[in-house]
C-alpha cells in the first residue's frame, strides 16, 4: 500500500486436478492427529520441530507459543479430509532434467504459497493461523529431501521402486523430537534468508543430483539399502539440509514480520467510522475487540454533512471507562463503559514524532493511529493504524471498504 502523507497528528493507545493416477507418498506425520491440540508426531513433524532449534529465541516465540498448532499444519497437504485440509499430494515434488534444467516447479510453488499466506494472516493479526500455514510450508520444503518426490514416470529417472518403505522407515526413527535420526542434525552455521521457493528448489536439486558426491536419486532408489552405511548416511544428510533450509525460510520470515505489529484488520462499517475503525483494530490488538458502533457513540463521531471524528474525541474514547457516560448520536441509547471492557486505556495525541520516532514506537510493540489526508488531493482527513516498517515504506492497516465503496487507497 502506498503512503499518505502524514498530518501533524498521532494517537498512541499504551494498552481434483486433471493429471494422470500417480502414486503419491510423504513423509509421515504419524496418522492423521484425531485432535489438532494433541498432533500425532511423525517424520514432517520432526523435521519441522528441529529447524526452530537454531532460531533465535525471539525469532521463534511466536511458533513455540502456538507449537501444536505448527506442527498440525505439517499434516495438512496430506489431509483434506479435515475443514481446514489442503490434500494435494499430487503436486509435492519438484523434477528436473538430466541436464540440470527445471522441469517441474510444482513442489516449491505450493511452499511459497503457503509462505506467502502465512505473512498476510501475521500482518493481519491472526497469528495463529499464520503458524499454521508455516508448518504446512515446511512438509511442501521437506518432503523433497525424499528421492522418490523428484523421481517419476515423465522424468529422466523414470519412477522410483522404493518411495513408501524409506518413508516407513524413517519414520521409525523420527517419531518424537529426541530420536535415533537426532544424530545427523548439524547448524551449517548460518541462518540465511531464503525465499520457500529457493529452498525447495536447493533441496531438491541436491536430492536429485547429490552436490557432494553420486549419491543420486537413482542411486539411492537402485541401492536401497538400511544396511549400507553410504545410503544411511546420504539419508541423514537429506534430513539434515531440510531441517537446515527450513530454520533459513522461518529465519526469513521472521525477518519480514520484525517491524510488524500483528494488529487485527477491520474494514469501517460507514464511510465516516475510519477512526472508530482505526480504533477498534487497536483495541483488539491489546484485548477485546469493541463494537465500532460503541465506540463512534463515545468518540461522538458525526455523520452529514461533517462526517468527521474529532482528535480530541478520539483520545477521549480509548480512555472510555465505567464512570463515563457516551453522549453521542451512534447509538438509540447511551452507554456507561464499552459493553466488553468496563476499564479505559492510556492515550495520548502527539503532532511531532519524526519518522524515526514512528519506528521507535514500532519496534516497542505500539501500534499508532495517524490522521493523513486520504489522498495525495489533500481534501478529505482520513485515519489510518501503522503496523509495521521496513527499508523504504511504512505499512499501514487502512479501513476504508474499497471492494465495496471504491476509490483510490483502502483495505
């Protein structure tokens, strides 16, 4: 979204698809989990569970703290047998040619995607969810450390003869997070930031074509062997290198989500309750989600011909608590504290934070309400919350419906 220009004035509130049968095979996760709080542990859970060990702490508290969640999500390109399910095993692999030339991107597609979800739900404040589509990136990354996810009847390879018993037998060892496979799990020392994209194709393509030795797809697939100490070991490092790309893709993510604030979206429900909107959203940041209506009432927002909600009664409104009354036009009746929230919070007007200032209150974990002109036209005062920053924009939650009402800028 592009960004207004900025009025001298700022609110801070203190508180089935048409392709021939394949056989399709992952990774396991254990079953199916009969319950998403309680997720049955398998090989995708163990490999995504591992690359939040290199993280930093405050990169992967926002997973741990929703850690069930995460590692269900690693179950659902498998599962579409549940509501929230994806169940598309037919696009989890990546081909390529013998001459080392992309044939087949599917596989990566699906991890981007899943990223790219996860990044708009964080922004938007559902942060649970967020998580969620995280741990389904990570099995779309993972399952390409299997050498029968690049192998198949229409590529160079032909189609792999070992594809369900290695991932059987992997799983035997990987069903919790202390397991016998934990001995092949090394940092490569970097967290580096990569796309889901990239990290799907790097695995892949060193699944396929072995960058360190032969160990090709086809060898491991003609040399299958638990016995064979080779194909062991080129097993564990396959595990290895996914479980590292995954740590670099949630290192990234992190990354993007550093200077955002989670603040929960809401569209205005009138076109002149922008601040009421704008005030909402912050209130549902920091505890109960308060009626837009409620809160117009209070900040007596007024409709024709001003349809304007003043600085000062905006202020006035998070302050709202049980010993106050509303005298506004909103509501048929007047009301002695928001219905969800008898208690007021902290507010305070400012008109002279410089933009380093913004990013301050950013990185503290404050969202801002700003008054901006709606346009660059200067002819309409419009407010909007600010989340988050980054090299060279601001972002900015605005609530004007665009898909209903038009115009320029919006939500």
């Amino acid at each position: 979204m592009k960004v207004a220009k900025v009025l001298p004035y700022i609110l801070l509130l203190l508180a089935a698809a048409n392709v021939l049968p394949l056989k399709v095979y992952s990774w396991g996760n254990g079953g199916y989990s009969a319950d998403p709080a309680n997720p049955r542990y398998g090989t995708h859970d163990w490999i995504a569970h591992h690359a939040l060990d290199w993280l930093p702490d405050t990169e992967k508290k926002f997973i741990l703290e929703n850690l069930a969640v995460y590692l269900y999500g690693t179950e659902l390109p498998d599962n579409g047998r549940v509501p929230d399910g994806i169940g598309d095993t037919y696009k989890h692999h990546v081909y390529f040619y013998a001459n080392g030339f992309l044939q087949d991107d599917v596989g990566a597609r699906r991890a981007q995607q899943e990223y790219d979800k996860a990044l708009y739900l964080y922004k938007t404040g559902q942060v649970v969810e967020a998580v969620k589509h995280l741990g389904a990136m990570a099995h779309y990354i993972a399952d390409l450390a299997v050498f029968g996810h690049v192998m198949g009847f229409e590529t160079d390879w032909g189609e792999e003869q070992h594809h369900k018993d290695y991932e059987d037998y992997v799983e035997h060892w990987t069903n919790s997070y202390y397991d016998d496979f934990n001995v092949f799990l090394k940092f490569d020392g970097t967290l580096e930031v990569i796309t889901a994209y990239e990290a799907a194709l790097r695995l892949a393509y060193d699944t396929t074509f072995d960058l360190d030795g032969e160990l090709t797809c086809v060898w491991m697939d003609a040399n299958y062997n638990w016995g064979d100490e080779t194909f062991l070991n080129r097993c564990g490092k396959s595990l290895n290198l996914a479980v590292n790309l995954i740590a670099d893709v949630l290192h990234t993510f992190a990354l993007e989500i550093q200077h955002h604030i989670p603040v929960p979206f809401h569209y205005q429900i009138k076109d002149y309750y922008c601040g009421p909107a704008c005030l909402e959203m912050v209130f549902d940041y920091y505890g109960e989600d308060i009626s837009q209506t409620e809160i117009a009432d209070v900040a007596r927002t007024i409709g024709e011909p001003v349809y304007s909600t003043f600085r000062d009664e905006l202020r006035r409104a998070a302050h709202f608590s049980n010993t106050s009354t509303s005298m506004g036009d909103e509501l048929d009746y007047n009301i002695t504290g928001y219905t969800l929230r008898s208690l007021g919070y902290a507010a305070f007007e400012s008109t002279s934070m410089s933009l380093d200032d913004l990013k301050l209150f950013i990185d503290m974990g404050k969202p801002l309400i700003l008054l901006m002109w709606y346009s660059e036209y200067h002819v309409y005062g419009h407010y909007r919350v600010l989340t988050g920053y980054n090299e060279t924009h601001f972002f900015l939650h605005d609530p004007w419906n665009k898909p209903e009402w038009g115009g320029k800028y919006g939500g």
